[in-house]
C-alpha cells in the first residue's frame, strides 16, 4: 500500500492505494502457507542423522552447563517439571538468542528455529536420551 496523502490532524483522512500483485505470486504464497499448516509436526523434524546430532549437543554442549543429567549445574535444570513453568516459545528464543550476561551463549549459528523447537520439545517431554 501506499499513501496518496496524509494529513497527521486527529480525524484526518489517510487515501490508500492497493499496488497490483500478480495473481499467481498471491496464489503460490497461500499454497505455501496452505501447505505448512497442514503438515504433521514430524514432517518438519530433522531427519534422523539431524537428531542424533542434535541430541548429542544437547547431552554434551548443553550438558556441560545444565549438568550431564540436565538437573542443573551452571545453568538451571532442564527437567520437564522446571520447563513446565516456561512458555516453549521463550526457551526456543532462549536457545537460538542466549541470555546476554550470563553464561548462555546463542545457538542460531548452529541451529534453525525448527531444531532448537525440536530440541524444546524433547526437553519438555524428557527424551533427551536418544530413545
């Protein structure tokens, strides 16, 4: 949209101008959109030498700080019960962003937002074992 003119007075009229946009750019977005919601969840988890993988930084890396059976260390506990209390949204941007000023480091050098919401899910159901 664009503004044809603008007048900042309280109650002032604002004419917009829809700019065209090809029918069939609009048609592949929805399709798009379309087709990402009715995917199942596990169709956007990495595969299965992705998860190893990311598994293994969880047990190690994440390990390290976390405590080797995520019961805390450096870092708070990651158990199912002390994540319940945090919404899965914060601790994926957790993941990806750090905690500036402690020692949280950000992980999105090294994980998408799909694995570090896999990685969350994992963690708040407590299958961080591989099984």
């Amino acid at each position: 949209m664009t503004a044809d003119r603008f007048d900042a007075r309280p109650g002032a009229r604002v004419a917009l101008r829809l700019r065209t946009v090809p029918f069939a750019a609009l048609r592949a977005l929805l399709g798009a959109v379309l087709l990402a919601a009715s995917l199942p969840a596990a169709a956007l988890d990495p595969d299965a030498e992705r998860q190893a993988e990311l598994l293994h930084l969880l047990r190690h890396d994440c390990g390290s700080c976390h405590g080797m059976s995520l019961k805390g260390g450096l870092g708070p506990a990651l158990t199912p019960e002390v994540l319940a209390q945090r919404p899965k949204d914060a601790m994926v941007d957790t993941i990806l962003q750090g905690r500036p000023g402690t020692p949280m480091p950000p992980w999105s050098s090294m994980l998408t937002r799909e694995e570090a919401q896999w990685l969350t899910e994992r963690l708040y159901r407590g299958e961080t074992d591989g099984q």
